[in-house]
C-alpha cells in the first residue's frame, strides 16, 4: 500500500485492570446514540513547536462534530534502565541521554488514512507510532526495538492526549467533565479523594486500576504537581465528556497494565497510563497497542466498543 511523507517530523537535539466488568448499569441519563458518522476522523502530524527543546512528535485529531482539534502526543517520554531517551519538552529534572539520529517523517498510508513515523536514539532505541483513523476512534500502535547492544530493562513511554486546541474539551482545573469506571459505576472523577480543595492546589490526579500498582514507584504525591486518589477503576479507560454534555473522549492502552489512569487538569490532558514496562534482549522489539475514542454518544456506547477492543484489537 502507497505510503507518502506528509511532515518533516523534527530535528531533535536533545541534551537535557481488570477488562470492563461484563454488564454495566444502564445509564439513563443519556439519551440514545446518535449514530456512528459516516467518514473517518481526520489525522494530521503537529509540526515542531520552535524553541521546545526535544520537540514534538505527535498528531492532530478532528472529527465532524468536534470545534478545533485534539492532540496525541505520541511520545510525550521514551524511557529505560539507561535513562530518559526521547522528551518532547525541557524539563531540568529530566535530562534526555542524547539526541534523534535522523530528522523523523511522518508518512500517511493512503489506503487506510493512517500516519507512522519511525525514530532512533543516538544509543540505538528504534521506536515508532502508528495512528490509524476509523469512524469514531483512533487505533494505535507504538513500538521499540533495541539496538543498543545491550540488555534494556523497564523500557516504557507515556503518551499524552491534549484538549486544550477544543472549546469542547478545554475547561481547565478542573475534574467535572472527567470520568471512569469506578465500582461498576460511570464515576465522576471530582468526587475521587483527596479532593483538589484537600491539596490545596488544582487537579492532577493518578488513579490506580483494579490489577495494577497503587502508587507511583512507591509515591503518592508530588508537591505542587500530582497525587495518586485512593479510588480504584474497574478498567484502564479514562474520559472526558464535552461541556454540552452530548459528546465523549477517552483514551486506552492495551492487556499488559500500564500503570496508573492520569488528568492533569491544568494543561487539561487526559492519559491511559504510563505503558508497563517491558525488558528487551538486544536485538527485541515490543509493541504496545492502545484506542482514542471520539463519540457523539454516551457512556454505554464507550463501553461497547471497549468490550469490542478488548476482546480482539488490544490482545
């Protein structure tokens, strides 16, 4: 199938559980589905944001009824045993062993609409997404190869999915339109504690899943950033729900636990966790396979096609 480059990527120097329960109540306060729509949602690469130290590699996502746009950021991170490979921003805490061989081209499949790029490590990690559209979701695919030479241990990445570029999405500090699945129940995620009003401070939260960690490599709070909130959700699918009320956004990633639900309210962003780590043999890849949904319908029609996903995409 015809593949064609459709951005020059960047340049980077770089020097710094549980699957949904079967039967979910019935939510009578949504109305019915409106229907899948007929296209597919539009994909198209971000270009470099200049002055940003590691760059972006990353997409943008429209749909029919969506005002403006989402962003997955695809990576945010790159990380192992040796360090942080890849940074999409400067942080002087988290400084980047060294820089992006080549210059990255992101390239569109022209008979599926998807867009893939491929990208290299000065210390020889090979990694790559694959974005590719359908009607009402986004599949994913990012993938590592190491080519370091040596044995890489708790290799993982977290990818951040932006709401900031769509008045639908955007209201900031804030957890009222954001939500899981929390004892078989469609939870709001402002009633998760500690509550923001208990920090002191705006929403960050990390909420732990059913079969993964309860903490974040033994913490729980980072002052004046994030905290871990003592609910635990049924599944890894966290969402946002539009400000009409009529439309939803949520993000997943696949089988292996990948760690801990995220919102950062502040930017607002929403993550399906940090990917498990995995530990790569010279020479071995691994893929990670995850789904953005994007549905003008509500909460049963979102755990239907998670059922749907998990049972055959996100094997």
């Amino acid at each position: 199938m015809a593949q064609t480059a459709v951005g020059t990527g960047l340049r980077s120097h770089l020097t710094a559980g549980a699957v949904l329960v079967a039967s979910l109540p019935a939510l009578g306060l949504w109305a019915a589905d409106q229907g899948t729509p007929a296209e597919v949602l539009r994909l198209t690469p971000l270009p470099v944001i200049a002055g940003v130290q590691g760059g972006v590699l990353g997409f943008s996502i429209e749909a029919p009824w969506l005002a403006g746009r989402l962003d997955l950021r695809a990576p945010e991170t790159v990380h192992s045993s040796l360090g942080l490979h890849f940074i999409d921003h400067r942080r002087p805490d988290m400084p980047p062993l060294g820089t992006i061989d080549e210059q990255p081209v992101w390239r569109r499949d022209e008979a599926t609409g998807s867009l893939s790029f491929e990208a290299r490590s000065s210390e020889g990690l090979v990694f790559g997404t694959t974005a590719t559209p359908e009607a009402d979701r986004v599949r994913l695919a990012f993938w590592v190869r190491n080519k370091t030479g040596q044995p890489l241990r708790h290799v993982s990445s977290q990818h951040c999915l932006v709401l900031s570029h769509s008045p639908q999405f955007s209201r900031r500090n804030t957890l009222d339109t954001t939500y899981a699945w929390i004892g078989g129940q469609w939870q709001c995620l402002s009633r998760t504690t500690p509550t923001a009003a208990d920090k002191g401070r705006d929403p960050w939260i990390l909420l732990p899943v059913a079969d993964g960690p309860r903490d974040l490599g033994g913490q729980r709070d980072m002052p004046d950033g994030w905290w871990v909130v003592n609910q635990v959700a049924d599944s890894y699918l966290i969402a946002r729900q539009s400000a009409d009320g009529r439309h939803l956004v949520a993000i997943t990633w696949d089988d292996r636990p990948p760690g801990l639900l995220m919102s950062n309210t502040r930017i607002p962003c929403l993550h399906g966790g940090p990917m498990q780590p995995v530990d790569l043999a010279p020479g071995a890849s691994y893929t990670w396979h995850g789904v953005i949904y994007l549905l003008s319908s509500g909460p049963p029609r979102l755990a239907e096609l998670y059922r749907q996903d998990r049972a055959t995409a996100l094997r």
